[in-house]
C-alpha cells in the first residue's frame, strides 16, 4: 500500500455466493499476503469496494472479525457499481478501501442479553456481530434473532439460517410479509415489528440491534421502547449517500455527524439528535 488515502487494496474474488434474486456474497483475499495480516477491523465498519472503470460502492464488512484470512460482502444490484461487481466471477480482481466507520461495542455487552431484529438485504451488517457473538457466545447470556423479509425467496444467508436454527444456544424467529410463504413455510408470516411485538422479548438487561429499511425500523422503534427498551441499549446502523469513507467529501453529513465517521452505528439516543427530515 502507498500513503495514497484513496488507494485500495487489491482483492480476489475466491467465492461467490448466491443469496437472493439480485443478491450476491463474496469471500475476498488480500493479493498481497502481507497487507491481510497486517488487516484488521471490527464488528460494525465498512469499506468501499470498487470495479475499475466503474467505480465504488459503500457496503458493511459482512463476516466476523474472528475469521480470518478473508473478508466478505454481500450487496444487491441497484446500480453501476453493483452490476458491475454483480458481473465478475470467482478469480476476478476487485479494489477495497478501509475499515472505515465505528463499531458495535460488543466488548461492553458482555453477560447482557443480545436482540438482534433485521430485514431483507439488512441482515448482512448484522452477520458480522452475530458471528462475533456466537464465536465468543460465553461471554453473552440470551441471544434472540428476529429476522424477516418480503418473501421466503428474498431471506438472505438462508444455509446460516438453517445453521441457526439448530442451534441450541440461540433463539432465530423468522418470518415473511403476507404473501411472501411458500406451501413448505414453516416460520412466522407477518411484517417484522409485528413479530416482535408478539414476540415480546425482555428488555430486561437486554441490549437491541436493529438493522433495516427505513420503513421497518420506524415501526420498529416504538414496539421496543412498550416492550421498555431504553433509548441507549437500541442500536442501529446506517448508510446515507457515504463516498469517501472518512469525513473529506461531505456527502453524508447529518446535522452535527458525518455518517462515515460518527458513525455508521448509532444508538437509538443519538439518532433522536438528527434533524427532524431525517
């Protein structure tokens, strides 16, 4: 690597993963050896990754900071970048900038209670934290996943899912919009924050981690706060119009934060500070 800020690391492509219609996971390895064991990052940051010729585009670190040797990502194709990421294959070279952003301070959770709410293409920037979680899961009491999406086609990680699901130190409560089960759906059918109000987990020593569209984490907010969870034990991640991963462009500048370095995880407290038309 040179001094260059706006250089990224060379990646290959060693896997990819078909997670939904239009969703994809890559496993990526350092091409120079020494720059992946000198790489380290935590659970909640992000990176940029682009296709020369393209572009770049603003995804989460999807895998766990206790594996190592690679990186993953998962993205959706909506755009240039993503179809041109979407367009390459296993062996194909790939840049990458970061870690960027804060953590979940998972470090401060420990003996806490863990609920962990997604939705659809949201689940991935939980993936990190919930593996974090479950690889040192003696450091944790309950763990509960809520996790849903339109559709039973539409569930990402679904071979973790199945994973989760027969574990026997975590609770997983899935579920799709009405109308989105198939004949052999097994799991929950009903929009997310109507889950979780029948759900009704304790918020007794119990921190939430919410992760979503817009849509269901605004109807998810108030069924935590009657359940009693308070404002600083909900926390959340965002991704708004992030470029340049460090505070230079403005490009998500939110009130008093930027996005990409006050953030992307906030608390549930902090987000209550933004601007009213966030």
């Amino acid at each position: 690597m040179t001094d260059n800020i706006y250089m990224p690391f060379p990646m290959k492509i060693e896997k990819v993963i078909f997670e939904a219609p239009g969703v994809k996971t890559f496993r990526l390895k350092f091409m120079n050896e020494d720059d992946g064991n000198k790489f380290n990052f935590k659970a909640g940051q992000f990176g940029e990754y682009s296709v020369y010729g393209a572009g770049e585009s603003t995804f989460c670190i999807a895998s766990s900071p206790t594996r190592k040797g690679y990186i993953e990502c998962t993205f959706r194709q909506t755009g240039k970048v993503t179809n041109a990421l979407s367009d390459c294959e296993e062996g194909s070279v790939i840049g990458f900038r970061g870690p960027y952003g804060n953590i979940f301070p998972i470090d401060e959770w420990k003996d806490r209670n863990l609920l962990f709410i997604a939705g659809g293409i949201a689940l991935p920037p939980m993936r990190c934290v919930i593996w974090n979680v479950l690889d040192l899961r003696e450091n944790f009491r309950d763990v509960t996943i809520i996790y849903g999406a339109r559709s039973v086609k539409d569930l990402v990680y679904k071979h973790e899912l199945e994973e989760w699901k027969e574990r026997r130190d975590i609770q997983l409560i899935t579920t799709v919009d009405p109308g989105g089960e198939s004949p052999d759906w097994k799991g929950e059918i009903g929009f997310v924050p109507t889950i979780v109000e029948k759900i009704a987990p304790s918020s007794k020593d119990t921190i939430a981690i919410v992760c979503g569209p817009p849509v269901m984490i605004k109807y998810t907010f108030p069924v935590l706060a009657r359940l009693g969870f308070a404002d600083d034990d909900i926390y959340t991640t965002l991704e708004n119009r992030m470029k340049c991963g460090f505070g230079k462009c403005g490009r998500c500048n939110v009130g008093k934060y930027y996005v990409c370095k006050d953030g992307p995880v906030f608390t549930l407290a902090q987000l209550k500070d933004l601007p009213d038309e966030y």
